[in-house]
C-alpha cells in the first residue's frame, strides 16, 4: 500500500496562517505534495490595515476582504470554514465544532487574538471592538444609526490611544464632520507609546487638526448605555457619549491557553526562534498567540509586519522538517511603520524614509498593494484603484 501524504493542518486563516498555506502550496516538493489544510471561521481573509477605509467609503469589502475560495482556487489548498473545539496534541488530530476530526501531521497555530471587553463594567454590552469585519459591519450600523438621528452632535469615545484608536479617531473625524465630537482616552502620558517619535507628532497633529481632545493618563471606570465614567487623579467625571470604542488589549483563544504546553502568564505559547512549540517540534506557532524571540534575541511584535515575515519561514520550516531538511532560525526585519491619519492622510516612518500626508497615504496604500496576498487580487485591485478616479468624475460629468 502506498502511504499517505503527510497533512499540515493551519488553524486560523490571517496573516500568519493564510501566507504561510500559500508559502506551502509554492515550495518544492520532491515526492508527493502534502494535503494543506486551512481553516477559519470566517469564509473571508482580512487584511485588517485597511479596515478603517471601510468606514470612510474609500474602500469596499471585497478589495480587503477576498473570500478563501477565491484567493486558493488555483492552489491545491483545502480550505474549511469551521470553529476548533478541541486540539488533542497527543493524538495530533483537531476536532471542529460540527463534529469533523482533522488528524495533522504538522499543525500551525496562527488564530490571532481576541479582543477583552470584561476589563470594566459595561463594555461588553455597550462597547464596539474594531478587529473583525464583523466589528465593522456593526460599527458601520451604529454609524448610520446616529448620522440619521436629529442630535446636532455625535459624540464618540475611543478607549486607546495606540495605532488602532488613533487611526480610528481620524478616520471618524473625517466621516463625522462638523457632527463629530470625539475624545481619545489613554491610561499612559502620551498617545501611540511605541511609536517612532516622527509618527507620533504627525498623529497629535492629525488630531489636533480634527478637534479631538485628548484625555491622557486616565482610566474607564464603567460603561453606560450613553455615557462614559472616566477617572482622572481620583476624581470621576460621568461623560455623555452615543458610541464607545474599545481598541485596548489582545487575548489569547481560550482553545490555546488550554493546551498542556509552555505558556507565559498571558497565555502565549512559548516558541522557538524556529517557530516550534517548546516540547512540541510538530507544531508551530506564529502571530499574536506566540511569545517569540528570534535568531537575535528580540522579541518579535505581534503585528501584521511580523506575522507576514513569519509566515516564510513557518513554511521553510515545516517543509524543512518534512524533507529532513535543517530548519531556519526566523529574523525578525523591522521595516518601518506606517498610519493611516484620516482620509487621504498618512504617516510612514521606517528604512530611512519619514513622508506625512498624501504622499505618505499613496505609499501606504502602495505598500499594501504589494502585500495582498495572491498576484490576482492584486491587479484586480490594483486596477480598480488606477481606474476608480476616472469612472467618479465620469458620473459626476
């Protein structure tokens, strides 16, 4: 009897899962190709830099959100849109909510994480998170919901004032207007913390330019449904809002803080600068759900960037193991950061380059362009942008 081919199952189909899957699909297998099996619970990839311009109108769905079947059709990778209820890592085999068990000979953990709302009484009921297409399909909602009320103003509190809710807050900003009214809550004495110091100042003027006051070294006591307790030096002040939104901290999936191999307090899985789970060189662990060093010795960042850089070498790895093959060290390559600052409005800083404004906007948007994760969506999207211009001033003529 012949022997079946090895199957490497990924779990989660983000940055880190989906490019490492199609990384696989492209390496050179000598004798016969391993099943490659992804799954998510979501039908679409997201490609979550770009989120934000869903809010704003400047971009649409499927340019950021291009379904699985489409961007593997051509790959030979399964994909499955399911839920993991359990990983046995004795057996090597992951069961699926619905019942299917998927037995692994390579597994890779790549799930991403989850956004806490239970750090303060009310967010999860009156809180709207941002990580998901569905966070914005919601937020889109509420968004309608408000600009079509009589309220002269529309009030807005963003909890966070790291990359996520400073690029929130101007995207808003600039959809809202002259309605908007919008304070950025931080518990630390600056916005953006980790930010390279040419970013920061790009973004505290994108803010001051929208009018957003900044609420710095103060802590969300409780969420109402249409207020805001704040506490600033012990004093706190009860604050009418019509939309909270979160944008603080990542967890773990309770799937993975639950399997019976080295963790750090927060629940990341410890791994190897080969991406490997300790104890466990059959799986792989990348992204958000990963405490990781590299080959230098620096902690790799949970961030897109990353995951993406990840993703390589968790494939040469996998096929290196599967080939008898010595594997990789992965190395980390910070190669700058880039902002989204409000609509056609942006911030880069990296590899000796710092541009602000609409060139910066344009290299950003080019960026991503180059990192879409298959050559046909991005020419369609590619073309889409080089053409979308032309065919807005044809309906306006």
């Amino acid at each position: 009897m012949s022997q079946q081919p090895a199957r490497i199952c990924i779990l989660g189909g983000g940055f880190g899962g989906l490019y490492t899957a199609l990384r696989l699909s492209q390496l050179p297998w000598e004798s016969e190709k391993p099943e490659i099996v992804l799954i998510d619970r979501s039908d679409r990839f997201l490609f979550s830099p770009l989120l934000y311009e869903l809010l704003t109108g400047e971009l649409q769905t499927w340019e950021i959100a291009p379904p699985f079947i489409e961007l593997l059709a051509s790959t030979g990778i399964r994909f499955c849109q399911g839920e993991a209820a359990e990983i046995d890592i004795y057996e090597q085999r992951v069961r699926l909510q619905d019942g299917i068990e998927i037995p692994y000979d390579r597994l890779v953990l790549a799930l991403g994480g989850e956004t806490p709302l239970d750090m303060v009484p009310g967010a999860s009921s009156y809180a709207f998170p941002f990580r998901t297409l569905a966070d914005a399909y919601r937020m889109e909602e509420q968004l309608r919901l408000l600009e079509a009320s009589p309220a002269d103003k529309i009030r807005v509190a963003i909890v966070g004032a790291g990359y996520s809710g400073v690029e929130l807050a101007c995207k808003l900003a600039d959809r809202l207007g002259e309605r908007g009214r919008f304070r950025l809550v931080e518990l630390s004495d600056q916005i953006l913390r980790t930010s390279p110091e040419f970013n920061r100042e790009a973004a505290t003027k994108a803010l001051e330019k929208r009018g957003i006051w900044l609420d710095l070294e103060t802590k969300v006591e409780s969420i109402e449904p249409n207020a805001i307790a704040l506490e600033y030096k012990n004093q706190v002040d009860i604050i009418p809002v019509d939309l909270v939104v979160w944008t603080i901290g990542t967890r773990v999936a309770p799937i993975v803080r639950s399997l019976p191999v080295k963790q750090n307090q927060r629940g990341q899985l410890t791994a190897t600068s080969t991406l490997q789970v300790i104890d466990r060189p059959e799986i792989f662990a990348l992204g958000d759900l990963a405490e990781c060093r590299d080959a230098a010795g620096q902690q790799v960042p949970g961030t897109a960037q990353a995951a993406v850089q990840q993703a390589d070498y968790a494939a040469w790895n996998i096929w290196a193991s599967l080939t008898h093959r010595p594997l990789l060290p992965f190395r980390y390559q910070n190669l700058g950061e880039m902002m989204t600052l409000g609509i056609d409005n942006a911030t880069l800083a990296g590899l000796g380059i710092k541009l602000e404004g609409s060139l910066a906007a344009i290299a950003r948007r080019l960026a991503y362009l180059y990192r879409l994760p298959t050559l046909e969506h991005q020419i369609k999207v590619g073309i889409n942008w080089i053409t979308r211009p032309f065919l807005q001033g044809l309906e306006e003529s």
